[in-house]
C-alpha cells in the first residue's frame, strides 16, 4: 500500500513541475510570437 501511495506522489509530483513548465513554456512562446509580429 505505501508503494502505491509514493507512486501517486511521484505521479502528481510530476504533474505539478510539467504543469508549471508548460505554463513557462507557453508564456516564452507566446513573447517569442509576439516580437516577431513587430519586427515584421
């Protein structure tokens, strides 16, 4: 039972930094887009 307790841990863990990174990521992106929209 703990072993399945830490697997969900690690699970949401995971879940919680791809979330934030993806959210970074998407903002840097977004920026990215927009400069060259200005530039052009």
């Amino acid at each position: 039972m703990p072993f399945f307790i830490s697997i969900s841990v690690i699970s949401y863990i995971k879940g919680k930094f791809t979330y934030l990174f993806d959210k970074a990521y998407i903002r840097k992106y977004v920026y990215f887009c927009n400069n060259k929209i200005q530039l052009m």
